[in-house]
C-alpha cells in the first residue's frame, strides 16, 4: 500500500488531535474502526510498537499499488495456496508459474481476490515485470523445501472465535502440514529476509507463530509440534519454538495489548511510541514525539503537517512543553510537588518513562538498579568503601561495558528496555567471576579489563544466538584441538 490519494483522503483533522505527544480520536467514526471485537497478532504488535501510529494506519485510506510490497506478498500467497492445493506430483516450479499466469487473466471468483487482469491492463511491459515480481517473491519454497513431500492438512485455516489467554483471536494461517511428529504450522513471509531476527526491534514473526500455536490449541484442541516461518522470497526458513514457555510469553504480550488498546479506546487517547520505524509512519511529518526525537520520512511521500491537518489540543501548553518550560501539568523539578505527587505505575512494556520520569517497573529500571546493586556487591566483595562516589563510578564502568557490547550485538542499539540488555547483564556476572575487577590496578588495568570484559560478553551473546540459530554442533576433534588435549599440536610441544 502507498499512502491514501488524493492528498484531500490524508486529511486527519476532523477525527484526531494531538494533546502533547498522545493523539486523541476525536472522531466516533474512527473510534468505531479502531474497537474491533477481537484481536489479532498484527494489531498486538501494532499496539506494542506505536498505539498512535496503529490510529494512523486504521486512518488513512491505502491505495492499490499492484508493485507494492503488501501487493506483491498477497500475490505470492495465493500463488502458494493453489500450489499446495494440487496433487503432490502436480506441485513444481511450471505449475507455480501456470497458476500466476491463470492469476494474471483470470476474472476473479468474488470481491475478496483482486482483479490481477484489470490491474494488469494490457502493457506488454508492465505484464512481465509483475510477472517477475510475483516469481521472486514465492520462487525460493522449492530452495526451502519439495512441495510434492509435503502432506498438507490445510491452508488458509481461518481461526477466529477463540480465545487466547482470555483475549478473542483472530487470525489466518498460511498452511498446517501433517508430519510424523504431529501437526506443523508454516507461515509464508515476502520481503525482507528475517530468518535470523534483531533483537532490537523484537520478533513479531516468532511471536506470531506462537500465538497461531495457541489459538489452534484452543479452536481444534491439538497443538502442533512444530512452526516455521518460510521466508520464500530469499528461500530461507527458521523454525519457531512452541513449547508452553514460549508461548506462555507471546501471550502474556498478547493480552498486554488488548488491555492497553481496551484502556486507549475507552478514553481515546493513543500513546506515541518512538522508534527507528518511525521513519515509516504516515504521521512523522506531524508527530511532536517524532519531532522531539528529530525523526523524519524515510520512506518517502508521508503526508505534509499541513496535509495532515492534526490540531493542537491546548496549543499554549505545547509551546511550553515544545520550549522546554515548565507546564502546569509537569512537575518542576525545582519544586517539592515532584516529592508530593505520587509517580504513576506504568506496566513494563509501556516505555522506560512515564510522566517524564523514569517508570519503575520499567524493564529499564530493572536494568539500572541491578547494575547499581552490582556495583555495590563487587564494591563490597573487593574491601572497598561503598560512598556515592564510588558507587556511581563502578556503576558507570558496568554500564558502559553493558552498553558497547550490546550496541555491537544489536547493530547500534543501546536501549535498556531490550531483552539484549538484560541477557548481557545476566552474562555480566559470570563475566565478573571469570575476569575481576582490577581494584587497586592503574589506568592501563582497568583499560585492559574493559576490554576484556566487553569482548566476553559480545562473545557469549554471538555463542548464545549462532547456537539457537545453527543448532548445536559436536566436533569432538576441534575440541581436543582447541584445549590442547593429547595429540594436538598443543599437547605435543608441551611434550
Ligand atoms: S512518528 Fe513514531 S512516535 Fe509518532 S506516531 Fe508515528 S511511529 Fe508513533
């Protein structure tokens, strides 16, 4: 989709405002649209990342783009749907491409499919390079697996009327295949290639999968023993673990976001949530957080301030809050209201702040605490005095070495609230075991350790995450070789 044309269908200013950085629906219309009876694993992750941008989204009108990514990828499904709706010795690479072909002039069976043919049109030109689109974009399955292998229960399984720790569900799952084992679900991606997820901005697939594995629990009362993600575009697959634990998680974040949507609905408000995707938000022209954070369009063609239309709610208290100057609603520092005023509980995933200060249940302040506690305990167990000074310098050191090794693991982040942040910090002890503060050491010591420590942690983390990705590998005569055990080279000029 590209967004809504023309520019007068960008126009938000009759259904939203913005109250600081919240946007507020002021439009029932779109208040309607937004209060759907059920929820499915796009709109959980829409609501975790930005609740505003989930409005804007529901907002603003898509229009057809048959090039576009979303386009491309409904394509590619159903070319995958009627594969695997063949016989097994019917399901190759020709048939594949006859169906496309079939897709590409056939009128279609009802409003729910587009008209590729209509779209199409009849430039030659335009036909083939679609053509080849749609090829890339499912061609890397048969890199991925033999369709004729494979025994196929069902595709397309609508689940919807079940409920998921309690939330109503809705959702669709490409295809669940029968296996030895038991039943696997398997869901197609196009575009980017995420076989091998960043932590830094979560893993929505995974958690995806892990939701469809609870939802068919609930609506077929069987759970499959396995889910994979098919990214078919770059011929890669990466298989999803559905143990209880795992899906216990998913859904816990699952119902954390019908809570928080149920709360943003009654009231109207809706959060805005900064991140690097905010680069690709129809609001970033016009969002003050965006603003504040001197994000811009990355993608290009977002709709104008002006476009947009977005009125200021309380515009005097903006500009002061835009001016950095105190406002009635925010407590001066300078001032004992901030010791008054009780802080507000916020739940872990709404963000390291609440109310401009930091939340405390916050998984940032899990962070900082134990890194400060830590501190105090490697003070203590080296017969130093705990005194402020000391206890903020040691703190900063294990900070900053928390923070390097996870800006190298995430590819730049440094984000407390991250689960990379806390796998680090857990590393940190045995780290701390393994390799002493240099107490009592000079300039050049402490150096050195920083180093070393920074450089164990990277290590654990790439150890950690090759042998989730890889699986593990036993090389028994790499490992006499790397210990130096009888026979190797180490062994012999010990010898
Ligand atoms: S620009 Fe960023 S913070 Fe603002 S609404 Fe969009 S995603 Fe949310």
């Amino acid at each position: 989709m590209t967004y809504g044309d023309p520019p007068g269908e960008r126009y938000l200013g009759d259904k939203t405002a913005w109250d600081g950085e919240t946007l507020v629906v002021t439009g029932d219309e779109l208040l309607t649209v937004l209060d759907r009876p059920y929820l499915s694993a796009s709109t959980a992750k829409a609501m975790h990342s930005c609740p505003a941008r989930l409005v804007a989204d529901r907002a603003l009108p898509g229009t057809f783009d048959l090039f576009g990514p979303a386009e491309k990828g409904t394509a590619a499904h159903l070319v995958l749907e009627r594969l695997f709706a063949l016989p097994p010795a019917s399901r190759d690479a020709l048939h594949a491409a006859a169906i496309l072909t079939a897709m590409s002039k056939d009128e279609p069976a009802d409003e729910s499919v587009v008209d590729y043919a209509r779209a199409l049109g009849t430039d030659p030109v335009r036909y083939t390079q679609w053509i080849a689109a749609i090829t890339r974009a499912y061609e890397g399955l048969f890199a991925i697996e033999d369709p004729a292998d494979v025994v196929v229960n069902g595709t397309e399984l609508m689940l919807n009327g079940v409920e998921v720790g309690g939330v109503p569900f809705k959702g669709v799952l490409d295809r669940v295949d029968e296996t030895p084992d038991g039943l696997r679900i398997v869901d197609y991606k196009t575009g980017k290639d995420r076989s091998r997820p960043n932590p830094r901005f979560g893993d929505d697939h995974g958690d995806q999968i892990k939701l469809y594995a609870a939802a068919m629990q609930a609506a077929l009362g069987e759970k499959p023993r396995s889910g994979f993600l098919y990214y078919v575009e770059h011929g890669k697959k990466r298989r999803v673990a559905v143990a209880d634990r795992q899906i216990t998680k998913a859904v816990r974040g699952f119902q954390g976001s019908w809570e928080a949507l149920q709360e943003s609905l009654s009231n109207r408000t809706f959060e805005t949530r900064t991140s690097p995707l905010c680069g690709w938000c129809p609001l970033v022209n016009a969002c003050p957080a965006a603003a504040r954070e001197g994000m811009t369009d990355r993608r290009g063609g977002a709709p104008t301030l002006i476009e947009l239309g977005i009125p200021t709610l309380r515009p005097a208290l903006a500009a002061r809050r835009a001016a950095h100057l105190p406002t009635d609603d925010t407590p001066d520092p300078e001032d004992t209201m901030s010791k008054t005023t009780p802080w507000r509980e916020a739940k872990p995933y709404e963000g390291a702040q609440v109310d401009g200060h930091l939340s405390l249940n916050a998984y940032a302040a899990t962070a900082v605490f134990g890194l400060t506690t830590l501190a105090a305990e490697q003070l203590h167990a080296s017969g130093q005095k705990i005194g402020p000074a000391t206890l903020r310098l040691v703190t900063g050191v294990l900070a900053t070495i928390v923070l390097d090794a996870q800006e190298a693991v995430t590819h730049g982040s440094r984000d407390w609230q991250e689960g990379a942040n806390t796998r680090l910090r857990g590393a940190l002890r045995t780290s701390l075991d393994l390799i002493p503060m240099p107490f009592g050491g000079d300039h050049d010591a402490w150096s050195e350790w920083g180093k070393r420590t920074r450089n164990f942690l990277v290590a654990v983390a790439t150890t950690a995450i090759d042998l989730y990705d890889a699986g593990p590998a036993v090389d028994i005569d790499a490992l006499v070789v790397a210990t130096g055990g009888a026979g190797s080279d180490a062994a012999q000029s010990a010898a």
